[in-house]
C-alpha cells in the first residue's frame, strides 16, 4: 500500500467576515420594554441569515456618544474615540456639521427600488456639495392628538384656538413640552414654514432677527396651555426626563383635552387609553403654528463613516437596503418585537412611501392619515441650528413668553 503524501485535500476555510458597526437613534418607542433587545436581536438574524459574510453588530456596547453632539460622533466615525464604527443613525440637522468635521463620506447610491420620500431625501443631501451624505430612515413631524374633529380640521393657529375652546370642558386645553434647545428653534421654523412656505427657511435659522407674526403665533399657540394663570408647557412642569411622557398621559386620561408632539406620541396613548375606549376616539392632524399648515419634516438618517470603505462600504449598502425594505420596516412599525398580546404600534414615520403600503400600515387606523398628513412636507434645515440653537431658545421663550 502506497501513502501520497502531501496530497490530502484540505479542510475549508471559512471566509472572513465584514464587522459592520451601527449605533441605532435611539429615541423611539421600546415597545417591548427591553432596551430594544429583541428588536436588535432579530435584525441582526435576518439580515445575517441574509448576508452571512457580515457580522452586524447593532448598537456596540462600548458606545457612550450623544447622537445630538457631533463632535463626539464625528470623533468616533474617525476612529479616534475608544468605540469606533462605521454607520450611525442620527438626526440630519447636524449633517453640516459632520460633514465639516470630515467624518462621514457621501453614499455611493440609495438603496434600490425603493420609493422614497421626497423630503428625506432633500434632508440627507449637502445642498453646496450636491452630494447625498444620509440614507433617510424615520421622518418626524408636530402633530396634535386630540378627540374632536374641530380641532383634527383647524388648519391654522387662530382655528385651533377657537376649536379648543368650544369644548369648554373643565380641563386644560392642551399638554405639550414646548421648552428644549432644539424644540423650541424647531417650533419657531415650523411656524416660519406654515407662514412662509418651505423656501428660504434656512434664512430663519439665525440669531439677528425672529420674524414677529411666527413669534405672535407661537405665543398664541402656547396660551392653549395656560390653566390657573400658570404656563406649564414654558414653565417646565413637563420639561422633565424621568417624565417624558406626561403630557400624553394626561391626554390618554382624559385630563386634557389635546397634547401635541411627534406621531410616536400615539404609542403612549393608546397604551393608557381608559378601558374600553376604542383608539378610532383619538384624532390626529398636523400642528398648525401660524396662520397655514405645511408639516416641516425631521430626518433620521444613516450616516457612513469616512473610513468605511471597501468591503465596509458593501457591507453598509446591503444593510441600508435591508433596513429600507417595506417588510423590515412593516413590522419594526408594528411592534412584532413585543409581546403578541401587548403590542402597540410604534407610530414612527417611515422615509418611505413604500412602506405604507405594506398590508398591516394600510390596515391600521391611524397610518393611512399620517401617510394623508406628511405626503407634502418638506425638510428641516440641516445644518447651523447645532451652534445657535441655545442663544435661539432663549430669544424665543422670552419673546412668547411675555403676557399679550
């Protein structure tokens, strides 16, 4: 018997796998109460299962940045802070800002065959590069939630006012955190857009002048809080981190009679509607803040970091297309990470029009009027509020703050 030596086949390498790590924004519905566990859990299965070159890694535990401040993000994208990595989710209002610090790089493509909102587009792109640094993913936008169909039709600061008062309950008119240093600015260009309209809003974002009619309707809407000669919506009585969501409690309670905030706020709600009141009760419309309505959009969008290139950058594409796919988003919306028994949509805004029509969007009650609602708005600015948005709060809250 001979023996080959040297000729035996050799076991199989297994290819190295791509790392690709993404912190996710953060600010959204937990609907399973278990610091999105189970809804990263199963994201990264599907995709993996999907693409099992990459190793996806949501949310790295070493991760500490603010995902408002871009200079921490930034640092990290470089690879100069102690968590690196290679996409971030965050909010296109520092997208100037990023990119000045040259940690993000443009995306090569959006990802395929997808329809897309116009508006998160436009947020994504660096208007003087004309290059698109952001894959939109959630859209934002003011809204009021209230029982009454008045106040859904008031399209104006002055028919809001006039619908709430006629209930004439015993109740405060409205519940709503209008303070925060992005809050309070982003109200102020929200009403500047139902004012003016959307082009020239990025004249708005300054310090030297504020536009006294939008100050005036501001103040207007504000004056729906006031309740026992006190302000709670600019006082701070709702400004509070351990209780975000009191305005929407108080709403679900029946203890005011409107609260206004982004389109998740129907999560809260719905969760502490009182027994056996239908949700068809509650009605939704966007916030009017001046004399018009024109929903101004937030963007969330992922951002690629500038050393993400090569097999990083394919592998950033192929996540971005999975995360855009109507199928993906239909059942992070409907909460399917939660509990069967106990799931309330999240009422997130997807930056895709695909997306409302998966079957379980078209069958909700309440997306079909947000698809109505958002279809024509349009972007914030996305870049210059970051440095001045604190000098701005101030301005405006002593402007309408101010007795009429």
């Amino acid at each position: 018997m001979s023996l080959l030596l040297g000729c035996d086949t050799p076991d199989p390498v297994d290819p190295v796998k791509t790392t690709l790590r993404v912190p996710l924004y953060p600010f959204i519905p937990d609907a399973a109460g278990d610091q999105f566990k189970a809804m990263n859990a199963r994201l990264e299965k599907e995709f993996e299962a999907a693409h099992p070159n990459i190793d996806l890694v949501l949310n790295p535990s070493c991760f500490k940045d603010d995902f408002y401040e871009p200079a921490q993000l930034a640092s990290s994208l470089k690879g100069e802070g102690e968590c690196g990595y290679d996409v971030v989710e965050t909010d296109t209002a520092i997208l100037g800002e990023l990119v000045a610090a040259g940690a993000v790089r443009p995306w090569p493509r959006l990802p395929e065959n997808i329809d897309w909102h116009p508006s998160g587009v436009a947020a994504s792109t660096h208007t003087e590069q004309n290059a698109l640094y952001g894959v939109p993913h959630w859209l934002c936008g003011h809204f009021v939630m209230s029982r009454d169909e008045a106040v859904r039709q008031a399209r104006t600061t002055s028919a809001l006012v006039q619908a709430l008062e006629a209930r004439n309950t015993a109740v405060p008119n409205m519940a709503f955190n209008m303070l925060g240093s992005w809050k309070l600015p982003s109200l102020y260009l929200d009403g500047w857009v139902d004012a003016y309209g959307f082009q020239g809003v990025q004249s708005a974002v300054t310090t030297s002048s504020y536009d006294q009619g939008v100050l005036r309707s501001l103040q207007t809407f504000a004056s729906t809080c006031v309740s026992s000669r006190k302000n709670p919506c600019l006082d701070g009585t709702y400004d509070l981190e351990e209780n975000f969501d009191l305005p929407a409690t108080l709403f679900a309670e029946n203890k005011v009679d409107a609260t206004a905030g982004y389109s998740e706020r129907l999560h809260v709600i719905l969760k502490k509607l009182p027994a056996g009141e239908s949700p068809s009760s509650i009605k939704i419309s966007s916030v009017p803040l001046a004399e018009g309505s024109r929903p101004i959009l937030f963007t969330d969008s992922y951002f690629l970091g500038v050393n993400c290139t090569g097999d990083c950058e394919k592998a950033a594409l192929a996540f971005v297309q999975y995360m855009s796919q109507p199928s993906t988003y239909e059942w992070i919306l409907m909460s399917e990470d939660a509990p069967e028994g106990t799931r309330v949509p999240r009422y997130l805004l997807p930056a895709t029009l695909d997306a409302y029509n998966a079957p379980k969007l078209r069958a909700d009650p309440f997306y079909p009027t947000l698809a109505t609602e958002t279809r024509n708005g349009g972007p914030f600015p996305n870049s210059g509020l970051y440095g001045i948005r604190k000098q701005m709060r101030d301005a405006i809250l002593e402007a309408i703050s101010l007795a009429p």
